[in-house]
C-alpha cells in the first residue's frame, strides 16, 4: 500500500512550528552553554543581568514548548482529517 501524502497549509504551518521551537530550544542552550565556566555554573556580570537573561530564557523555553506541542498538534489533527 502506498501512502501519498498531500501537503496542505495546515500540516506546513504545524511544520514550521515545529521548526522554530525546536530553533528556539537550540538557540537557548546554545547560550547557556557558551555562559558556562569551569565547574558547571552559569557566569553573569551582575545579579540584574542574571535575573532579566534567566527570566527571558525560561519564557522563550515556554514558547518553543507550545510552538512544538501546537505544531504536533496540527500535524496530527490534519493527518486524522485526510483519512
């Protein structure tokens, strides 16, 4: 049986979701890595600095986790609507 896939808006919208949270996460952990020194922790210049990037970071976290949740569930939803 072959499967053949039609490529319709929905199921690009839900790709490119998926596409940008998954950049987000990577870009987030990029930064977190580059700041950290030599026993593990994260380096900040002042304590404002730390509290405004930590904050930042942990909302664009929260926003690549639904961009990627709501992707799938474009994904999903159209692929049930085809059948």
């Amino acid at each position: 049986m072959i499967l053949a896939l039609s490529i319709s808006s929905v199921m690009m919208y839900g790709a490119v979701l998926i596409s940008i949270g998954i950049g987000l996460r990577l870009f987030v952990s990029q930064r977190r890595f580059n700041r950290r020194g030599y026993g593990g922790a994260q380096h900040y210049s002042t304590y404002w600095s730390a509290l405004f990037i930590s904050t930042f970071e942990g909302i664009l976290m929260i926003v690549s986790a639904l961009a990627i949740v709501s992707g799938i569930f474009l994904l999903v939803v159209e692929l049930f609507n085809n059948r």
